[in-house]
C-alpha cells in the first residue's frame, strides 16, 4: 500500500470516535470494537481510492462502511446467540414439561379464537396449510399470514421461553 502511513495515522485518529459511534449503533462494545475493526479492515482494502476522490471525507465513508457492517452483522443468524456464563444441560422448562404446558397454554389463551385455531391445527394436529383453510372456511393466504403473525405473538409472549419452546 502506498499511503500505509496515511492510513495508519487516520485509524488511530479515528478509532475512538468510531468506536463511540458504534456503541451508540449496536449498545455493546465488544460489537462495537468488532465493528471498528471491520470498518478499518474494508478502508484499508480501498484506501487509495477513498484518497484518490477529491473532496472525499474518509470519516464520513468510515461511518458509512460502520453502519453497514452493523447491518450486516444483524441479518447474520450468529447476530442472535447470547453469551452466556455457561451452558445449562437442559433448555429452560425442560425439566418441568407440565410447567411448559401450562405457560404455553397461557400464551394460546391469550390469542383471538380464530388465530388459536389456525396455530393448533396447523402444529398440533399437523394440517396442511389448505386442509386448515378448509376446516376453518377461510382462504389459504389468511392461513399463511394469520399463522406467522399468531407465531410471532406466541413468541413475544413467552419471550426467551418461547424461542426454546417455538424454534
């Protein structure tokens, strides 16, 4: 690299700031320091040519590449894992399959009738997106979208509960 020493003193002029500015995107600081790193990583690639433009700000393309390794990062699966202090031999309410029942009951409970009837013969008795549609006289696209949004309630209601219990 040509301006390697250029480079250099930008990164290290700059990485509190990012670092700052990465915090305040993603609220954790050791995605925040990955997030810097990576931003560095992907300017040090094209440096020549974000000096090479007149006018060019390299901060502000630094933020821009910062906020799209955020976004990046968050359409990844591995955005979702949560570190933990160690790993538990059995998920959560494993343990006590009444005590998941009864919390997950409560969870259907509080769904409108017609959305509760789609989740259980969809998952429970294991009907087929029409055959449900044809039980409950409605069409197959009110199927598909009723049964996604009564997942997604289900699971915000069980909060860390219901990613075990629903996948």
């Amino acid at each position: 690299m040509r301006n390697e020493a250029e480079f250099t003193a930008f990164a290290e002029g700059s990485a509190k700031r990012l670092r700052q500015i990465a915090y305040l995107m993603c609220r954790d600081w050791h995605l925040a320091q990955d997030l810097t790193q990576t931003t560095f990583t992907k300017m040090y690639v094209h440096w020549n040519r974000i000096t090479r433009t007149p006018g060019s700000d390299p901060f502000q393309y630094a933020r821009k590449v910062l906020l799209n390794a955020l976004l990046d990062h968050r359409r990844l699966r591995s955005s979702t894992e949560l570190a933990v202090d160690r790993v538990p031999d059995e998920p959560d309410g494993a343990a006590d399959p009444a005590a998941t029942r009864l919390t997950l009951l409560d969870a259907l409970e509080r769904l409108p009738k017609r959305d509760r009837a789609i989740v259980l013969l969809r998952y429970w008795e294991d009907l087929s997106v029409e055959a449900t549609a044809e039980v409950l006289g409605v069409s197959v696209s009110v199927v598909k979208s009723q049964s996604a949004r009564s997942v997604a309630a289900l699971r915000a209601h069980l909060g860390q509960e219901g990613r075990l219990l629903l996948g």
